[in-house]
C-alpha cells in the first residue's frame, strides 16, 4: 500500500477504516516484530478479534492464525457467547464449534456470567436453542435405555426371586 504506486504512499495522512488506533498500532508492532501482543487477560479476546479483521484485510495470514488460536484459548463463560457470535460473522466453523460445545458442557456458569444476556444474534440464538433441543432429546433417551435395563434387571430379579421361593 505506500510502496507499490497507491494513493496511500504519497499521502500525508491515511485514513485505514473499520479499527481505532490500539488495534493498527499492534498490527504494525506485529509486522516489525513478527510477536502477537495481545496484552492483559482482560479484553484479549476482542483485541483477538479487532487485530484478526484486520489481518485478513492486510492479508497477514500468519498473524490471523495467531488470532484465531488466541481466540480458541479465549473461550470462557464470559467470552463464549459475544465469541460464538463472533465466529458466526466470520464464518470460523472451528470456534463457532468449540464456543458451541462449551456453551452446552458449561451452561451454568456461560448463564452465571451473564452470556444469555449478552446474545445479541437471533441466528445465534436459534443454534443454541437448536443444541440444548438435541441435548435433551439425547437425555430422554438415554432416560428410556436405563428404564428399559432396570425394566429387564426387574424381570430377571423377580425369576431369582421365583427360584429361591421354589427351593425354600
């Protein structure tokens, strides 16, 4: 972009859209240092994500493989959801998966957290409508297989029961 006959290199000032400062300032740090810094634990995740945007704009794709790692170690009850959405934007099947599978393994403390609230995309909110659906699709009938078992161990109890009585 300023070395190759663009508008940009002869500018006094660029103007680079769709990011504020924090996150262009560590896209450069990242192309002079070849580092990812994300910084503190507390807003890691959309630096992640701020910092991803625009390495698929520049086309950094080694950077956006960082982000998208850094992502996946992001997910907590308090990221999943504004995550799972993220991945939802962006079309990353692979964190849209991982976020989906923690929200169901951790629904308690994703809701504790406050991540229920945080759901802002109705697509979103059908999926996970959709898994918890399947989830206790899947409880009922693991319900109905251990009746069934105790159904069989009743009757086998009760001819072992027959059977003592007779020789009694």
């Amino acid at each position: 972009m300023f070395g190759i006959g663009m508008k940009e290199r002869d500018a006094a000032d660029v103007t680079v859209a769709h990011t504020d400062l924090a996150s262009f300032t560590a896209l450069i740090d990242y192309l002079c240092t070849d580092e990812l810094d994300l910084g503190e634990e507390e807003g890691r995740a959309q630096r992640a994500l701020d910092l991803r945007e625009l390495a698929q704009m520049y086309q950094v794709p080694r950077l956006e493989l960082l982000c998208a790692q850094a992502l996946q170690e992001s997910v907590a009850p308090a990221t999943a959801v504004p995550l799972l959405e993220a991945a939802h934007t962006m079309g990353d099947g692979r964190l849209l998966a991982q976020c989906r599978r923690f929200v169901a393994d951790h629904a308690a403390e994703v809701r504790a957290s406050g991540g229920v609230e945080q759901l802002r995309d109705f697509g979103v909110a059908k999926g996970l409508l959709g898994d918890a659906l399947d989830q206790v699709a899947e409880l009922k009938g693991t319900v109905a297989k251990l009746k069934g078992t105790v159904a069989a161990r009743d009757v086998e109890l009760e001819k072992v029961r027959a059977e003592v009585a007779e020789r009694a």
